[in-house]
C-alpha cells in the first residue's frame, strides 16, 4: 500500500519537480533492502578529530587521538624503524607471500620474550599468535574465551577502561561487566574497590587487566598493590587478561613496564596477554600485535594453538608480514635493539616533561585545586578530572579538544600550547 501510495503521488508531480525529486527519493529508501539500518553513532574519539578539522579557531589544539607527536606536534617515525625497513626492502630474498595462520614466527617469539623475558619460551607452554595489533588481539582472546568459556561469560572490565574494550568483547558475545578501578575522589586507584569486587566475581569468569599506562586514568597499581591483586585473583578462577598496549611507552623502561605481567607469571597465573605495538614502535598504520597465552604444559599449549589458529583462519586467514618483519628486525639486532630503547625513552621523557610543564601552568594559573595527578599519572593519557560539562566549555570556549571524560592525550601537548591548555583548563574549572 505504502508504494502505491508513493508511485501515485509522483504521477500526480511534474518531472521537474524539487517535489517530485524529494518524494522519489524518499520512495527509494523505503524500497531500499537496507532501509531498516539506522545511523550509527560517531566514534566518541576519532569524532573528536572530525570536529577538531572543521573548527577555525587558529588557536585549536587537538588533545584527543592516542598517537604520538614531536615536540613540533608532528608524527613521528623511529630512526630505528626506518633501518629496518630499509633492510627489509633491501633483502633481493624479501617476498610478499602469505604468512601463516599463526603470523612471524620471529616476531611471534621477539615479542613473548621482549615482555615475559627471554627464557619464557623454554618449556614450550605458551601458545602464541600474531595478531591485527592490540585491537585484534583482545577480539581473539574475545572470541576465544566464548568459545571455550561460553557465550555469556562475565568479562570483567576496570572502570574506566578503554572504550573500545567494551565494543570488542561484547561483539565477542561476552556479557561486559565493570570492577573498581577510579577514585574520583583522589584521581588515583580504589584499590579497596577493585579488590573487593575480584572478591565477588564468580568462578569462570574473565578479567582484564592494563598491564602499565592504563588508559584512559594513567593510574597504575605499584607493585605492592599488584601483589594484592595477584593474592586476591589466586584465590578465584578468574581467567586473567592483561592488554599491554605500551611497554617501554610508559616509563622509558621496557622490564620496568613488564614488571606487573612478569609478576604474574611467576607466581604461576596462567595468564593471557595482549601486545600492541603501535605506540612503542609508532608502527600505527602497520597493525602489529600478539597474544600469548600461559597453559599448563606443551601438550595443552599446542591444542590452545591450533584453536587460536582456527578462530584466525575464519575470520581474516593470516596477519600482514611488514610491520612484523621491522619489529623482528628490531628486536634479533643488538643495535636496533639499542637505538630503539633509547628512542623510546625518548618519546616517554617528553611525556613526562610535558605533565611537569602542564602541572606547573596550571599551579602559576591561578588555580587553587591541586594538579598533583597530572604528575603522578603515567603513559600517554592524563585523566583531568574534567566534567563532561567543563569539557564542552573547553572545546567551545577555547577550541581545545579533549574526550569528554576529560582524558587527555599528552601527546599533543607541546611547549607552544601547554600555557594555553593550562589557561583552558583552570577557567572552564575553577
């Protein structure tokens, strides 16, 4: 009826009609096959770079991508990365055939070492994978659990994490619950929360953990308090999952960073963990990333393997070869090895030189709240304690642009923008 209705009603128009036109239109997209798909929502970050490019403040400054800048606020590839990459292309034996399922088995092995040390691989009971970075890391271990655990499982994620964590492992079909994690408060760790709700978890379920920088808070457990949660999840059968998108990133130090998985390990969690190394290496565009996990012995390790294999065949066959072929290069050369420590340390000392400069702006503003967690924050994000309110004020006030949970990205800060951040900042909060 309802297309009768509409046929008849173009009949009754001109051609020329805007009418005609418009009605045509709105014919189509109901005989359209997709008619019933609705708008999704933007992305809560990458929609914040949208509004960012058509704002024409000159002032603006884009605090909301989790990506790496110079002190120039520009992208930033390694000296080391390039090497490599030379080296590769260089190789008359370099090909471009597929990898198998399971990716490099050099990078595979650099990366379970580079965070689990470099005997970790000695008694064969760790299946690993290469994986679409950190992102298609947690969704194999998603999938993965549900298949093994169950659709439905209870997937403990901190509060706050990641907001994308929540999309992956619920498309993965596990039912996406929260622990404690923030204490507004303090800005810093509710350890007596997060302890109590790992005490209330049931048995069979999964939870993650960010194994340094958390992001978005920047707040991380000491390894006192790690030790705490290790006691606590010992005694539960919790699946554990650390996501581990920033070694070395965070600190400068790479063992440093490590310290909290390799804690784990020791005590004899059978944990699994996700790696990234987008930040660390800025191989951002290369999806470069892994899962390991601990398994009792050899014997179960392969047959985790072979499931892990089987999950990545259906879904996208094998994993792209560059950027595990730099990473690899990388990490098997003394040198590079060398030169990349030191450039990541580079990249976190300006991180921190950056919460000092911000900390101590806001201190010289005028501000009367204390800005001490600017500082006692790690890794790349600063949980400002912003309201979503105060954010929008800051984006339309000052064309600043922050999440609206006040998570700052201190990658973008810069010497030439810090002073008026801080100035945003204490006037949208004071």
């Amino acid at each position: 009826a309802m297309r009768n209705s509409t046929l008849s009603a173009m009949r009754r128009l001109p051609r020329s009609s805007p009418a005609s036109g418009a009605l045509a239109a709105a014919g189509c997209r109901r005989l359209s096959t997709w008619a019933n798909v609705p708008m999704g929502p933007p992305d809560p970050i990458l929609g914040l770079a949208t509004q960012f490019n058509e704002d024409k403040n000159p002032k603006k400054a884009l605090f909301g991508v989790g990506a790496y800048r110079d002190a120039n606020n520009k992208p930033l590839v390694l000296a080391c990365v390039r090497a490599a990459e030379q080296a590769i292309v260089s190789d008359a034996k370099m090909n471009k055939e597929y990898l198998n399922m399971a990716g490099l088995p050099s990078f595979v092995k650099c990366s379970v070492e580079l965070m689990l040390g470099p005997d970790a691989l000695s008694q064969g009971n760790i299946a690993a994978v290469q994986t679409l970075s950190g992102t298609g890391g947690c969704r194999l271990a998603g999938d993965f659990y549900a298949r093994f655990l169950g659709k439905g499982t209870s997937f403990y994620l901190p509060n706050p994490s990641w907001a994308n964590h929540k999309n992956i492992f619920t498309d993965a079909g596990l039912a996406v619950k929260t622990y404690r994690y923030w204490n507004a408060s303090t800005c810093g760790l509710d350890l007596e929360g997060m302890l109590a709700d790992i005490a209330e978890m049931p048995d069979k379920s999964a939870i993650l953990l960010h194994a340094c920088a958390h992001n978005p808070t920047g707040v991380d457990p000491t390894l006192e308090q790690w030790e705490q949660i290790s006691d606590a999840l010992a005694k539960k059968d919790v699946k554990i999952l650390f996501d581990a998108a920033y070694q070395g990133f965070a600190s400068g130090d790479p063992e440093r960073d490590a310290a909290a998985v390799r804690m784990f390990h020791k005590r004899g969690h059978k944990i699994a963990l996700v790696q990234s190394f987008a930040k660390n290496f800025g191989l951002y565009g290369e999806r470069v990333g892994a899962l390991s996990m601990v398994c009792e012995d050899a014997e179960e390790a392969k047959c985790v393997d072979s499931q892990l294999k089987i999950i990545i065949r259906a879904n996208y066959s094998n994993p792209p070869v560059h950027g595990a072929r730099i990473v690899a290069n990388i990490l098997s050369d003394p040198v590079l090895t060398a030169q990349w420590r030191s450039e990541c340390k580079g990249m976190a000392d300006r991180i921190i030189e950056m919460r000092t400069a911000l900390r101590s702006a806001l201190e010289g503003s005028g501000s009367t709240k204390s800005w001490n967690h600017v500082t006692e924050q790690i890794g790349m994000f600063c949980y400002s304690g912003l309201n979503p309110e105060q954010v929008d004020e800051l984006r339309t006030k000052f064309a600043l642009y922050i999440t609206r949970d006040g998570r700052i990205s201190m990658a973008g800060v810069t010497g030439d923008n810090v002073q008026y951040l801080a100035q945003g900042i204490h006037e949208v909060s004071k």
